[in-house]
C-alpha cells in the first residue's frame, strides 16, 4: 500500500494532507480478510479514533516540526 502525503505551504500556514479515505478503505479490507465478523465493528471504531487522535492532537502539535 502507498500513499501520497501532501504538505503545504501558503504565507504562514502549513497543511499537511493525509489521504484518510484510502487508508481507512485499505484498513477496513485488512481487517475483513483476517477477523471474524465478531471482531470486525470493533476494528472499525478503533480506526475511527486512531484517525482522530492523529488528526487532532498529533498533526495540531508537531505540524511545524514536521514541516521546515
């Protein structure tokens, strides 16, 4: 699996674009190859709150770490 992370820049703001669609399709694929159906919903909402997590604590605080 590859993916294209963007990063822009525009002034003083810096954007980091993450394709989460393609991840979230690639990891819910994963998950329905190799669990049983039991465990699959429980695989989903933790995708959901990783994905969160990540976009709201992660990418707001070292975004301008991650970008010089």
């Amino acid at each position: 699996m590859d993916y294209v992370i963007t990063v822009r820049v525009a002034g003083d703001e810096k954007v980091i674009e993450i394709p989460w669609e393609d991840l979230k399709v690639d990891f819910i694929a994963f998950i329905l190859e190799r669990t049983d159906s039991e465990d699959q919903e429980t695989f989903r909402k933790v995708f959901n709150i990783v994905e969160s997590r990540i976009r709201n604590v992660f990418l707001d605080r070292y975004k301008e770490s991650l970008i010089q």
